[in-house]
C-alpha cells in the first residue's frame, strides 16, 4: 500500500521530523509563522470553532516569564529557543460562531449556556489545531520542540484574562548540534488498532 | 515566504482537503488503515505516551450499536460510511511507559499516583494523535468525516471496559456526491497570533 503523500512529504512531517532541545541561532521570523498558520488554518475543527490562539514571546522580558513558569527540565531550552509560543484555547472562542459556522444559529447560544462543556469543546478542538501547528512547522522546514512540562496557571495568569487556557509551549527553529536522542519506540498496529 | 513542503502534499492534506459527509462505495481495507497508521505513529506525544487507541467498525452488528448512539445528525453518514474509525484515549497508558520512555524510571508510578493528572493527558496527547490520524487519512488519499456529536458514554460503555474514553468518531472513504458544502471562513492571522 502506497501512500498518496509523497515520500519527500512523509519524511518532512513525519519519518525524519523530530522533537528538537537544541536550535541554531537563526531566527524565526512572522513571515514564517503567517505561513504556517496560513496552512494549518483549513485543517478542521468541529462547527468551525478554531479556538487556538498563539502567542509569540518575542521580548526578552516576556521571555523571561514564561521561563519562569516552565518545568526545570525545559527551562534552559525554553531561554536559548530562537521563537518560542504560547498555544492556548480560547474559552469564548463560542463568540465567533455566528461568523465562523453561521447556518448554525443555535450555536453561539448552545455554548453560552453550558461553560462547561464550551470548556471542554476549546480544549479538545485546539488541542486538534496544537497537532496541525506542530506538523506545520516542519512543513515550513523548521523543528518543534512542543513542551507540556509547565505552570499553566501561572501561564494563564501571566499571559492571558482569565479567558484562555494553555495548552503547550512549542520551541521552534533550526534543529541545533545533538538536538535530539534516538527516537523512541512507536507501539505497533496491533497494539493500538482492533476491528469489531 | 515558500514552505518546504510541496504544493501538491500541502493541498492534499491542507488546502483541498475537505472534511466528508457522503461517501463512495469502495471499501477501506485493513491495509490502508495500516499504512495510515505506519505513517502518523511518528508525529510526537508527551513523554511518547501514545495513548491512542483505534476501533474499526467492520461488522454490522457493531455498526447498527455505534450509530444508535451518534447524534441524530450523523447518524446517517456513520451507518453509510465504507470505513467507520472510534478514536479513544487509553486511560491505563501508563502500564506502557516503561517501555516506550524508558529512560524516565519514576514516569509509570507518577501517573499511577494521580488518576486526574494521568486521564488529562491521556485526552491531551491521544487528541494530539486524533489530529495526526485525520491528516493520515488525507495522506492515503482518503477523506475523513471527523464527529464530536455522540453519546460518549454510551460508546465507553458499549466499546471499552471502563478505561478508555472516545474522543471521536471518523468516517473513513472516497468521497462521494455533495460531500461537502462551501468552506466555511477561517479566522485572520492576526485575530488568532499576537505578540509580546
């Protein structure tokens, strides 16, 4: 069985991509970041929601809080990262509805209603867009070092209104010198795939 | 700005890929779901969890059990789909650790400590790979149908022992006549990206 995606493809995304700890020190500019996310914008959501909201720590004072706020183990990274970001689900992201899926009329409401299932929707459709972002770095040919290792109160607090929840933090860049270990086994199909 | 990835993988996967509600006849076999899978293991989870675990829906019997319990909308797609997909996250991961991040001794016994903080990423990291399958899907050349809308605990019930939870239900074909309706409008880069 040949896949129909290009074997040079499935090696950028995929076969070759790896998580990096280390980067070089070339830059990371938003012209690169407006061309991933101008890909990784048609991947879908459920009803359209696109809660994903990315935050790019530019400044060194920002940088240094949100390093603050990291696990220890990714603090160093973090620091030395030629662009780090915020990803985040906005928990009113029901707002947009009317715009984004507007034969819906109900939806907006729906959400309104029910905080904690809107709670549970922002989360489970960004944390879809987290992976769409991740493979779009690599499909800008730069390595992404995604980390759950953090404070994510401390990061909501720091960083957004109370209306927002973290989800990762993405280093992203050129892949640097020992960048990555040996990759790690995968479990195979029969392990994860059974048929009813 | 030129993404290293080519035009053509960015349009299968991306740009004219679209999410599917009608479908062709021609089966999906075990096969393709195996190449899917072959492909899509690669892309990351924290500490290389992996917590996704994948059911296809072959028999009738199963079939007619999981589309009484879809809501009223996607019932019909589901029942006429070639190919139907659960997508659950394992909630005992855990017991694979030592294995798959093997240089982390403590990583098992963390999570075997605190069910909350091992449930949010098993949801976390196989919604991660529900992500990562959907864009295989469209790597083999197929259009997926991703669902939210069911009674999830319905589907733990009737599909799982008490320790995997669905996160989403995908039909899996060609697509076929009106698959889908217009694009609906994707959010501006700069409603979604800021800068601090």
């Amino acid at each position: 069985m040949t896949l129909a995606l290009s074997t040079d493809a499935q090696n950028l995304l995929f076969r070759d991509a790896r998580t990096a700890n280390t980067f070089t020190d070339e830059p990371v500019g938003d012209e690169q970041v407006r061309a991933i996310y101008d890909l990784v914008k048609y991947a879908p959501t459920a009803m359209n929601q696109q809660p994903l909201r990315i935050v790019l720590v530019r400044t060194p004072e920002a940088r240094e809080r949100l390093v603050g706020l990291m696990a220890p183990g990714n603090r160093a990274k973090t620091a030395a990262a030629p662009l780090v970001a915020i990803l985040a689900a906005d928990l009113d992201f029901h707002e947009e509805l009317p715009r984004l899926f507007p034969h819906a009329a109900g939806a907006k409401d729906m959400f309104s209603a029910d905080e904690a299932k809107r709670a549970q929707s922002a989360r489970f459709n960004a944390t879809l867009q987290v992976a769409y972002f991740i493979l779009g770095v690599r499909a800008a040919g730069l390595a992404a070092g995604p980390m759950s290792g953090f404070d994510a109160d401390g990061i909501d607090k720091e960083f957004f209104d109370g209306d927002h929840t973290v989800l990762a933090v993405v280093n992203i860049g050129k892949p640097g010198e020992n960048a990555w270990r040996d990759r790690l086994p995968r479990l195979t199909y029969d392990e994860v795939v059974t048929t009813v």
